[in-house]
C-alpha cells in the first residue's frame, strides 16, 4: 500500500511494551515550512522526542509501562523516509502498579476547526493505580501530564516546525496530498479514564 504524502510533515511515533511485552503506540505530527526534512533532522528529532519522554512523560507512568523506541517519518515521500531510535536499556515509568492497558487517559489536540480531519488525540496508557480512584485519575495527575505535552509546542518551535493535526483521509478516501493543521491547545474533556477491547492483551481488531 502507498504512502500518503502529507508535505513537510513529520510523523513521529512513541512505542511502548508492558512486562508482558504487551506493545501499544502513540502518534504525534509535526510540520516544517520549507521541507528540509532529510534523514539526519529526523534522527535529530527522534533523538529529540526521546529526551522529551524520558524527562516528561516517563516519570507520571507505571514501572511497569517501558519506552523502547521512537520513529520519524518523513511524510514528503513514498515511500516515507524513516528514522528509528532505540531505547535501551528500555526506560521504564516512575510510579506504581499499572492498570491494565486497555484503560487509557485521554489528551485531546484542538486546531480551532471543526471536523475529524482537524482533530487529534493521545490516549496514554500505563496509568498507576495510585492516581485513579472511581475511574477517575487525580486532577493534579491530568494536569502533570497536560503540562508535559504542552512542552511540544516548545520543543517543535526550537526546531522551525509546528505541531499539528495530520489528515491523511477524508469521507473514507485518501487525500492527495494530506494536509497538516497547527495545534492551538491540549486539553482533556474530564478526569473518567476510557477503555477499549483493543489493547487488552492478546487480542487485535
């Protein structure tokens, strides 16, 4: 299957295995005016990504929950250009018991425009126990782990780009080429955890 352009765009991808070797990913996109997207910015911004997570992210995760990998695709081409860094040693979560993966916080990325095309999410997974009470995760938690993504805005500036909403497909059909979208804010709806079968272990689809 191709790849859909989407130009000047980064797509960058979080990967994550429990004890269980249980693996699950979250996405993020990023553009860069101008292009100039080659190899060596992607391993630059992977390299970047991961130092993020391991200062930010990691310490508001379960033990049990390990970062292993980080990819960049340069979305210009297809195929894709790719970059992957490896984490290792893997670097696990700071705090307690992880709930199981199919329970997830969800983060929404807002662009200001309506529709799915211009809306993003995260739903991060590896959330401790200890944070959650009645399906609901602590408030001082959501706002740790809103803050820790707030620090993209930054980081993407740093390098001349911008974090945003990638669409790919519109009414069930590829765009030719997708488009990219700037992120305005990251927000949450509430402190209620969400689940979904997909990422219970051993089960796909």
């Amino acid at each position: 299957m191709a790849d859909i352009v989407v130009p000047d765009t980064i797509w960058t991808t979080l990967g994550f295995s429990d004890l269980e070797n249980t693996l699950s990913q979250n996405n993020l996109y990023f553009h860069r005016e101008g292009g100039g997207i080659d190899h060596t910015f992607l391993l630059a911004w992977a390299v970047t990504i991961r130092t993020w997570a391991i200062a930010h992210l990691m310490p508001l995760l379960s033990f049990q929950q390990r970062l292993t990998n980080i990819g960049a695709f340069g979305m210009s081409t297809d195929p894709y250009t790719t970059a992957f860094v490896v984490v290792f040693p893997f670097v696990a979560g700071s705090m307690d018991e992880e709930l199981p993966l199919n329970c997830g916080f969800r983060l929404e990325f807002e662009t200001g425009i309506a529709g799915r095309s211009f809306q993003g999410n995260n739903t991060v997974c590896g959330l401790p126990r200890s944070v959650v009470s009645l399906s609901q995760v602590d408030a001082g938690w959501a706002d740790s782990l809103l803050a820790a993504y707030n620090e993209l805005f930054s980081l993407a500036a740093d390098a001349g780009m911008e974090w945003v909403v990638a669409s790919r497909h519109t009414a069930g059909a590829p765009r030719s080429p997708g488009i990219a979208t700037p992120i305005t804010e990251v927000r949450y709806e509430d402190y209620t955890i969400d689940s979904w079968r997909q990422r219970l272990p051993n089960r796909h689809g």
